[in-house]
C-alpha cells in the first residue's frame, strides 16, 4: 500500500484485442518469452516480456497459451515507444508495448512488492493516438539566424523499408536474412517528404489543376517554390504529446498547436487537405487558387514596395488558407539575417480583420493584439479555420 501509483503510456499492437485490462502483473520466464512457457504459469496474469529475440506474435502466443489474459513488452533500450506490427487471428489477449523506462519502473515495483501484488488497470479513451505524437528525436527550431524549422513534419518512426545487401527472403524482422528493415530518423521521413512532392509535381504537370481532373492542356512545369507552398498548404497540426525527457521515460508534453511553430513547422503533410479534385471533395478543399511567378503559370512581377491585390468570398463553413513560397536570392556568408528579398501575405477580412503571414502577432500598450510582419523567413501562411463569410482581399 506505500508503493506509489505509476502512469504509463503504452501503445497498442496491430495484432490481439484490445480493452480495459486489470490483472496482476507477473514476469515472464523466460523473460522474452521466446520459448514456451510453463502450463498455467501466467494464469489470470498479465505478462511483462521484454522485447527481442523473436517476433512480438510469438511472445503474445507463448503467455496467451500459459494462461496470461494480456503482455506488456517493455523494449529492450532506450529510445520511442516500438510499435509491434504483424497480423495473428489466434492471438486473443490484449497486447501493448511501452518504453524501457517504464519496464525498468514496473520490474522494480514488483520486485518490491514481491511481483504479484502489483497490478495493471488500464482504460481506453478513444482511437490510437499515437500518430497524433511528435518523435522525440525530430528537429526543432529555430536555426542559429531565427529562421523557424522544420517546415513540415512526416512519418518517420518504425517505419519498414528496403535493407540493402539482401535479397527477397519472404522473411520479416528481425530475422537476419530479412529484405527490409525498420528505421527512425530523416532517412524515413525524408523520402516520404520526397515522394509527396513527387506527386504534387506530377498534378501540375499533367492537368489536374484548375479543373480537379486530368486535362493534358492545363499542365505547366510548377517552380519548385510553387511546390514548396503546396506542401506547406497541406499541413495539418498534430494533437498529441512530446517526450521532452530525451531518454524515452514519457515525460510528455502537449504540442503546440498553433502553427506554424519551432514544433511542428507548418503540420503534417496531408496532400488530401490541399490538392482539388473534381471527383473527390468530401476531404479535400472545395477550390484551389495558384499563381507561380516563376513557373510556367506566372502572375505579376513584383518590384520593391509593390504590392498585389486578390479577391476571394469564402464561405462560413469552409477554412481559407493562403501560403507563399519564394527561392531567395544567397545572402552574404556574414549576414545575421539570410532574407534578401522580404515577402509579406497581408490578409483582409470582410471587418476589417487583419492577419499577417505565419500568426506573428504583437500586443499594443492598450492591450490589443496587432499583426507583426515575419522578416526572416521565406515561407508565410495565413490560416482561416473558422472564417466569417463575406469578401477576404489578399
């Protein structure tokens, strides 16, 4: 009764149940549970196994057949919480992963209870968040001049690719002889960041702008800074936590949700969210304006202090969002700040409301809150949620 409660954040396999659990925990013997385990040895116990040497399938079949009514893997080093992939009709009991820390602090708890007496009770709040999660090792902003980074945000943790020096085995990891492998990291989420401009590229090339469908004589060659605002245009914000511990002991924190940020940069990249198509609008936007000054779908010119001006009416219930993306001119290798040619996105709502590019906002002597110009960056967004409806002037 002194020993104090533990929260724990744990992560759902994709194979077992899953479900309110509350039971006695009770080591596995052995303790990855990569052979079988005594009959009836983890009867009416959730089992803590720790992670390696065999499939997580197989440890979950090993003390579902010992009797265990669920298994906690705890990871065998430090870092974010593993995710336990594979598909396994036979396997029944509910099956949840968690960090090496908190493995370490359950052990010692049952060892200081003399095992059995410790219990697990869980609850289930809604769908899997951890998608939602920012990756503890993901850069952050800002750089040494100001500028804020990252610019978007993909998936790029547990990811599966192609291992090199092998050939196609039919095996998974981790067997040795597998033709793919999991990784952490840019060198994940980079391609998939890739790949997504990749398409981006290929809906302006081959038609699929203005008119949602493919029309060979509507494709141009977008400018790489149109595909940069595409990319920044299909941000969405992530609503969960980050582990500021940086040893993987859930010392969690919510995001920042307000973007773009020294977090999340301008979201996570969701094409869904940006690129108009004529069949499919139940997910996507409901219209889609572009202007590419140095593609082939060019607008006007700008010299300094000239200004643009484009009119929309936007509808109460759809979001209006409007990004810009230049490729600057190199600044000087001495310059405290890398902008030569400063950009501004001025937004004018049917009231008089004001937005200024990327949510830079000061605060009056009377309390009010005005638009700050950003005079570092070369990217700049305005993002209308909830617009009034009525005239916006860009």
């Amino acid at each position: 009764n002194d020993l104090p409660e533990a929260e724990v954040l744990g992560r759902w396999a994709e194979f077992g149940t899953r479900g309110s659990v509350g039971a006695g925990m009770k080591e596995a013997s052995p303790k990855d549970a990569c052979r079988p385990l005594p009959p009836n040895s983890m009867l009416g116990k959730v089992a803590v196994v720790v992670r390696g040497t065999c499939y997580f399938s197989e440890k979950a079949q090993a003390v579902q057949t010992a009797g265990a009514v669920a298994m906690v893997v705890y990871d065998n080093h430090f870092g974010a919480t593993v995710s336990m992939a594979g598909q396994d009709p036979g396997i029944r009991i509910p099956c949840i992963s968690i960090s090496r820390y908190d493995g370490e602090q359950i052990l010692a708890m049952m060892r200081a209870a003399s095992g059995p007496a410790v219990e697990l009770t869980s609850h289930v709040t809604g769908p899997d968040q951890w998608q939602q999660n920012l990756a503890d090792f993901s850069g952050k902003g800002p750089t040494g001049d100001g500028r804020m980074m990252p610019h978007i945000l993909t998936v790029g943790a547990s990811i599966f690719s192609a291992k090199t020096g092998q050939r196609c085995s039919g095996h998974a990891p981790p067997h040795a002889s597998a033709a793919v492998t999991d990784m952490d990291g840019t060198s994940m989420a980079a391609p998939v960041a890739a790949g997504g401009t990749a398409l981006v590229r290929q809906y302006y090339r081959e038609g699929w702008y203005p008119k949602g469908e493919k029309r060979s004589q509507d494709g141009f060659n977008p400018s790489g800074a149109l595909l940069r605002a595409t990319i920044i245009g299909s941000g969405t914000a992530l609503l969960g936590a980050l582990d500021v511990s940086g040893t993987g002991d859930n010392q969690w924190e919510l995001l920042n949700r307000r973007l773009p940020n020294n977090q999340q940069g301008y979201g996570s990249m969701n094409l869904e969210r940006v690129l108009y198509f004529k069949s499919r609008t139940t997910n996507g936007p409901k219209a889609m304006y572009v202007v590419d000054d140095g593609g082939s779908n060019p607008g006007q010119c700008l010299n300094t202090g000239d200004a643009v001006p484009l009119a929309f009416t936007v509808r109460a219930s759809q979001a209006f969002k409007v990004s810009l993306a230049w490729t600057d001119y190199p600044a000087e290798l001495t310059a405290d700040i890398v902008l030569v040619n400063d950009l501004d996105v001025l937004v004018t709502g049917p009231n008089g409301e004001i937005w200024a590019g990327n949510n830079f906002t000061g605060w009056s002597d009377e309390g009010e809150e005005y638009p700050i110009y950003d005079r570092q960056n070369n990217h700049e967004q305005v993002d209308i949620a909830r617009p009034t409806a009525g005239g916006y002037t860009v």
